[in-house]
C-alpha cells in the first residue's frame, strides 16, 4: 500500500476530551496491490495469520478497556487505485476511484459544521 498525500486536519482540543477529532481527511492516490499466489495465498496472508492467531491458554485474559469514541469527518480519496493480480488464472483486474467522500465515519457527537459532498465517479 502507498499514497502520494494525506493531509489531516486535526482539532487539537479533542484529545484532552479523550475523542480525537480530524475535521478534514484526505488521502491522495492511494494504490493497494492484492496478489493471489500460485499456492493460492496473498501477499498479505501472513498479517491475516498474526492477526488471527489465538494467544497461548495459560496467557493472562486483557483487562476491560472502556469504549474509544473518535470522528472522523469529510473524509476524501482521490485517484484511487486497486489492483488485483490472479497468478493461478493469469488475470488482472484494475479498480480506478475518484473522487470517493463520505461525510463523517464516528462513534461520538461533534459540532463539525463543515460538511463534504459525498459523491464517487467510476471510469
């Protein structure tokens, strides 16, 4: 995965309220590889396999942790791109995005008054 840009807009008094705030988000030319091997794994199958991997059963339980609230406003994404390469079929495929914008991803109330216009165009 790589990108050209991303630019935050951060609302700096949201983190002494512990629900960190970004105004503004925008990620530009994004461009993600996904590769099924010829043994039928990906190139990113390794991360799956640490991610999933159950903790040893004589490892202590994590303590509680209380809910971590955050949001995330007018997030953009220009010229995207996802490429897929299917080794054992010999096929590519190619996704191309921009621009992509949703108004808010947040598990908290703020007072953003700023709002994008949430639209996608495909080519």
């Amino acid at each position: 995965m790589s990108f050209a840009e991303l630019s935050l807009n951060f609302q700096a008094v949201s983190v002494f309220k512990e629900r960190p705030v970004l105004r503004d988000i925008l990620l530009r030319a994004p461009h993600v590889t996904i590769i099924r091997n010829e043994d039928l794994t990906y190139n990113f199958s390794d991360l799956l396999q640490e991610f999933v991997a159950k903790p040893t059963p004589d490892a202590a339980p994590p303590p509680a942790a209380k809910p971590f609230h955050y949001s995330l406003n007018n997030i953009r994404i220009e010229e995207g791109s996802i490429d897929f390469q299917d080794r054992p079929k010999h096929a590519q495929h190619a996704v191309r995005i921009s621009p992509l914008a949703f108004r808010f991803c947040r598990t908290c109330r703020t007072t953003s008054t700023s709002m994008s216009n949430p639209r996608s165009r495909q080519r």
